[in-house]
C-alpha cells in the first residue's frame, strides 16, 4: 500500500510513477529480511503507507499566531525561513503539525523553531520521500528516502545516508576473491589448504556489535585472478579453479583491466587463458584506475567505451553477462556518465567496513582483511546481496550454461 503523494495529475505519469517505486519496494524486500536493521520500519511503510500526515495534521479551530504570542493548542504560525506551519502547541512550544515550502512537505514531529526534529516524513515535489528520525531539519538515525530511481534504508548522519546497519550472520552468503597474492607472502609459496576453509575473521573495519553469531562461514563462492592487461597471467589460477571445482564451490574468473592496453586485446588475453565450465559463476572485470589514471586515457567517457568492448566480447564468447567491479567512490564519481553499464550490468561494489547501497549491487566487498582457514594471512571477503533463495535463483539465471 502506497500513499505518498504525487506531483502530477497526469495518470499516465501517475502510474509509472507508483510502478517505480513500487519495483523498490519490491526490490527492498527481495533482498533483505528481519535480520536487517530497517526491515520492520520498512515492513510497517509497505503494510500501512505514510501515516505521518494524518498523525499529525491538526485538527479543530486553528489560530493565527506569531512566533513570540503565548501559544497552547493547534495554530497556524510561520518560522524565521517564512515557511507555513499548521502546528500543534504545548506550553507555548511547537511540538508537531504540518510544514510546507517551496519543495514540498514535512508532517511530524518539530522543535521550537519549527525545524524538523523528531519522527516525520518529507514529501517532496521531486516524486522524493524520506521518513523516520529528524534533528535540525536532517535525517539523523534510522531512516529511509524513497524515490523512483532508488531506495535508502538504514543509518543517516547530517541528512547523508551512511549506509544499511549490515548484519552479520551465517545465513548470509559469503566468498572469496583471490589472486597470486595469497599464494605468495614472505617470499615463500604458501598452497590453500582447500578441504579447511572457512571464514574466521570478517575484518578489522566491521563492528563487532553487529556479528549476530560466532564468525565462522563457509566460503560459498570464490573468484579467481586470471589475467591482467594484455600479458600478465595469474600463474596459480589453473590449480586454484580445479580445486574450487572439485570442492564444489563455485568459482568466477576474473580480468583486472589496464588504462594502457586496448580493451579488445584485454578480452582477448582474457578469454585465451581462462575457463569457463557450465554453472561457473559469471566472468568480472575490475576496475580499479586512479583518477589521474582514467585522466591520461582520455577521460571516463574513454574508459567507459573500452569497458563496453570488453564486456561485450567476453559476453559474446561465453553467453553469459560479466560482473562489473568497483569502488564505492568510482560508483559515486563516474557511474551516473554511464547508465547503460549501471543497469544493463550486475554491480560488485567494495566498500570496506560500510554497506552503502547507492546503487543495486549484486555482490559487496566488506574486507580486504579477513582471515580464512586454508588460507595464510589477508583475504578479501565478499557477500552476496540476497539471502539462500535469491543464491539459488542468482545460480539459475546468471552463471555460463
């Protein structure tokens, strides 16, 4: 049930509109359940539809009031901005009422000012709305905005979502990303000890007040390096996909890609010297160049078309839809120049420590320091975004056939 209102009169509009926000919600719920920070106050949106604006419109007689006359009851008053406020009153005090301004509404909970501060909703001109805790005008705590193009639920700070409060628990799905740099520490060659592992230590940037259970996971999936630029090769990644394999875990390859090589020839050095079996889990391309990397190849628009090459010539030769991997602040930067790639491409975001999902991702890098059983010293740790049903249906859909 939906209530937030809407700024068109057009029904078409109005339609889409709800048809959007309706696939967030859906999308919310697909996947997270009530292990998740923010699931019953979403649950609670999703059943009831915004109540703010009958909770706390004001009802009854309603006087004209300035801001310094002695005030008990429901009034009408305008703050120090000039916004209107239909406001209850207590003891001379503002306490709750409806606040309009140029952009839309807030109806819910206010200071003596008139600002925002307490539980309310805003519901903006801009098809925008936003819910839960305020201080000063800001969301502050557990809150969440609701939008056509996406929904933020969980922690806010300073009107700036800060990301979903994660969990962590066993039924979580977690992996591995690895590369020759496990195999090669202390200038020695240290072998996985694949029938042992298993996930021991998350990492030292997650709290530990949010680790429901006893920190030990089974690796359910892992990505191998394969390849780099045109001539590097990962030269433990044939023994490495052939013990994943025998172990039945299920194993990706992956491409770091370089800002010097044409991305033709990328794709192919790739494909040359990676498998790709039945039920293996997508091929990924990472992208990690610096900004004055990106700079000297031309620009994002530049690196963006060298992407689209290799995407879709590995998609050609495997028939199956590469995984696109970046950082949090490549996501922000750069990815809105590509909308194409954002939507058309399933999203593996790293974020160490902060799950802060501006985007829908498929997969989230939590670690680049967690510890693994089988495994000597640092590991990059994964999660997928769903829970066993989304893994299986994920499993279905997108691995090579």
């Amino acid at each position: 049930m939906l209530n937030a209102p809407l700024p068109t009169a057009n029904r078409d509009t109005y339609s889409t509109y709800r048809q959007k926000v309706q696939a967030e919600l859906d999308y919310y719920f697909q996947r997270h359940n009530s292990h998740d920070a923010g699931y019953e106050m979403m649950s609670r949106y999703a059943a009831e539809g915004d109540t703010t604006l009958y909770s706390y419109c004001p009802t009854g007689r309603l006087t004209l009031r300035s801001m310094r006359s002695p005030r008990h009851g429901k009034g009408l008053m305008r703050d120090r901005q000039g916004r209107l406020i239909v406001g209850e009153f207590l003891s001379d005090t503002l306490v709750s009422g409806l606040r309009f301004d140029s952009l839309g509404f807030y109806a819910g909970q206010m200071n003596a000012l008139g600002e925002a501060s307490g539980q309310g909703a805003y519901h903006a001109f801009d098809d925008t709305y936003a819910a839960g805790h305020w201080h000063h005008d800001q969301l502050e705590g557990l809150a969440f905005s609701l939008s056509p193009a996406l929904l933020k639920a969980g922690v806010w700070q300073y009107g700036l979502f800060r990301g979903e409060q994660m969990n962590y628990h066993a039924d979580r799905i977690y992996g591995i990303d690895i590369s020759r740099h496990q195999h090669e520490k202390y200038r020695r060659h240290l072998p996985f000890s694949w029938n042992n592992l298993r996930i021991t230590h998350l990492g030292h940037r997650i709290n530990l007040q949010l680790v429901l259970d006893k920190v030990d996971y089974p690796v359910s999936f892992v990505f191998i390096k394969s390849t780099e630029g045109t001539t590097i090769e990962n030269r433990y990644y044939d023994s490495d996909y052939q013990s994943a394999h025998d172990r039945h875990i299920a194993v990706g390859s992956y491409h770091f890609f370089s800002t010097k090589t044409p991305a033709s020839e990328q794709a192919r050095h790739f494909l040359s010297h990676s498998h790709f079996q039945k039920g293996d889990l997508p091929p990924m391309l990472d992208i990690e160049p610096s900004d004055k990397q990106i700079e000297q190849m031309g620009g994002p628009l530049v690196l963006f078309n060298e992407m689209r090459t290799w995407l879709q010539m590995v998609e050609h030769a495997t028939h199956t839809r590469p995984l696109i991997y970046i950082n949090q602040n490549f996501s922000l930067t750069y990815l809105t120049m590509a909308p194409d790639l954002k939507e058309n491409y399933p999203l593996w975001i790293a974020r160490y420590g902060e799950y802060k999902p501006h985007h829908h991702m498929t997969f989230w890098q939590l670690s680049a320091d967690g510890r693994v059983s089988g495994i000597t010293g640092d590991v990059d740790l994964n999660v997928f975004n769903g829970y066993q049903h989304h893994w299986e249906q994920f499993l279905r859909e997108s691995t090579i056939k």
